[in-house]
C-alpha cells in the first residue's frame, strides 16, 4: 500500500526549490432524501449527488470560492437513515497533497468505512485539489482563487449542516499537508473543531528549510513559485498568520493528536524504503508539540520512529488518534 509518486513528485519539488467510482443500485428503502439545491450563504450548492452504497454519498458542489465545482464524500452513520431527525456529530478527514485519488482517498486507502461503521459520526471527506493546500492563495496580490479555506470552513460545513444532518459537534484530523490543514483550520476558525490530529504533517511551515520545501511542492504541480503565500520574509505576515506553530495560543482547551515516523523502513513498509518527506514532516511537528509543551497545551504525542511517509501508518494513526478525536465528538473512546 505504499504510494511511491507522490513521493518522488514532493522530492522532485524539493529539488527544484532547494476508479472514477460506480455508483451502485441502492433499494429505495435505503435511498437518501437529495440535498440537490442545498445552498450555503454564499451561493454554494448542491449540483449533484451519487449514492454508491449505503453510507456511502459524493458531493459536486458549485462553489464561489474556488470559481469551479468541488467534491466531497460523506460516510453516513449506520443509523442515518433509520433516524432521519438525528443529528450527528462530524469527522472531517483530509487527505495530503498530490493525491490522485483526491477526497476518495481515504476510503480508497484505508478502512474507515469498517473503523467507523459502529461509531455514531457523520465522516466528512472535501477535495483539497492536487495542491490546495488549504488555504486561500496569495497569487501576488490578486484573486485569491481557489479559496480552498472557505470552500471547507464555510461552503462545505454549512451544506453538511443544512442537507446532511451534520450538527456543531465537529473533529479534523489529516494526513501529510491535510494534518496541516486540520491544525490550521482549528486556530483560524475558533469552534470549528473541538480536538485535532496530525499525521505526518507540517504543523511550523516557519522552520527552517520548509518554506523552500512548500514552494517545491507548488512548482512540482506546474504552479508559479510564491503563488501561495509569497516569500516567507517579504510577506511573512501571510506566512505567520497561517502557521499553527505561531498560534498555539489558540490550541489551549482543544483536544490535540500529532504524530510522525523518520522516514526509515518501519513494520508497514517494504524492506528498503525510504523517503525525505517523513525527516521534514518529523522536524516541523517536533518543533510544534515543544512549543505546546512549553506553553503547557497538552498534546498527545506518538513519534513512532521507522515509518515512511505512506498510507498504512494514517491508517494506524487514525485508530491510534481514535480516543483523543471520539473525547472531542462526545463518543465512547
């Protein structure tokens, strides 16, 4: 199960700078009510919806913020149709960067449809796009599109609310720059999530090396160099303000996973493996969970050692992070 291009195309990044689903025959009784025509405040809607299986529903959504239609895929609790005045509380899972198999990638990869087919939570999985990034970009001053950040924070979350039963009870939790993601959604948007996780992520994008580490990534997708957020010292107000590392104030009382290997073989890799990404993503959560530490914000840490950057490990984690995000849902552990 390890994803090999992603990880060269990140290193060749670095270089630089220093299934389509089927949708399957559903008996009516199981038939969800559409939610085609939900909208959020700012016009974002609902333009199509496909049932694959029973918990099982993507999303195309119109959306302002990103100037052209976005996916999401939801995981229904077991009991959402036969409840249908429920509310539920919500996981939002975020898949990483470079991913081909976008906001699927997660159901593709690993097994959350059975880890959470007994647990009462509403999964929430948006497309970040090849390289969103989560956030909104800089593009040198101009349009800020795609807005990644309100696309999730606002259009998503409110047509979850509105046409999925989705409640204000809510956890992120992220893979690689989707742990950033969940991690900087938490202190940008106070009440969005009530715990965090990060796996193999890159929660101080400050430390040194990682800008550089950043805009190869971007150019590695055939985007300009600075488009995101600018240079980290001509536009460091950009950079700090969307850095969890410069933020942890915003962490107290909120419940906080964060985890990584080195980058060596581990139990789940094939004998040999190696990567430079997991080094990186190690050396920016150590420098992130020292600093809570420092300012006694409790964190749950797990630096696994050997562990390369690849999917078994997010699996692992998610069911190690598991006590951790259901004390943040209000679930049983």
């Amino acid at each position: 199960m390890t994803r090999l291009r992603p990880v060269t195309r990140w290193v060749a990044g670095f270089a630089v700078a220093a299934a389509v689903a089927v949708p399957l025959t559903i008996p009516s009784a199981q038939a969800a009510p559409s939610a085609v025509g939900i909208t959020a405040d700012d016009g974002a809607r609902v333009v199509s919806e496909t049932r694959i299986d029973a918990r099982t529903v993507d999303l195309d959504i119109a959306s302002p913020a990103l100037g052209f239609n976005g996916k999401v895929r939801l995981l229904l609790p077991s009991n959402w149709d036969a409840q249908p005045t429920r509310t539920w509380p919500s996981l939002w899972l975020l898949h990483g960067c470079c991913e081909d198999k976008d906001y699927q990638s997660w159901t593709h990869f690993t097994d959350v449809e059975e880890f959470t087919a007994n647990k009462d939570v509403l999964v929430v999985m948006p497309t970040d796009g090849q390289v969103g990034m989560y956030t909104s970009w800089w593009n040198f001053g101009g349009a800020n599109k795609p807005d990644w950040e309100t696309f999730h924070t606002k259009e998503v979350k409110q047509i979850v609310e509105r046409g999925y039963r989705a409640n204000d009870v809510r956890v992120g939790a992220g893979l690689s720059i989707g742990g950033y993601g969940a991690l900087a959604y938490t202190f940008r948007h106070p009440g969005l999530f009530r715990a965090a996780a990060s796996y193999s992520g890159i929660p101080n994008t400050m430390l040194w090396g990682v800008p550089q580490f950043i805009n190869g990534i971007v150019v590695s997708e055939g985007l300009l160099f600075y488009a995101l957020w600018g240079n980290e010292y001509l536009q460091r107000s950009i950079w700090t303000s969307r850095n969890p590392y410069d933020n942890v104030e915003a962490f107290r009382g909120i419940g906080l996973y964060v985890s990584c290997g080195d980058g060596s073989a581990g139990p789940l890799d094939k004998a040999g493996a190696f990567d430079l990404i997991e080094p990186v993503s190690l050396q920016s959560s150590k420098s992130f969970t020292d600093k809570l530490r420092k300012k006694g914000i409790p964190v749950t840490v797990n630096y696994y050692g050997k562990g390369t950057h690849s999917w078994p490990y997010w699996e692992r984690e998610l069911k190690n992070s598991w006590p951790v995000l259901a004390k943040g849902l209000g679930l049983p552990a």
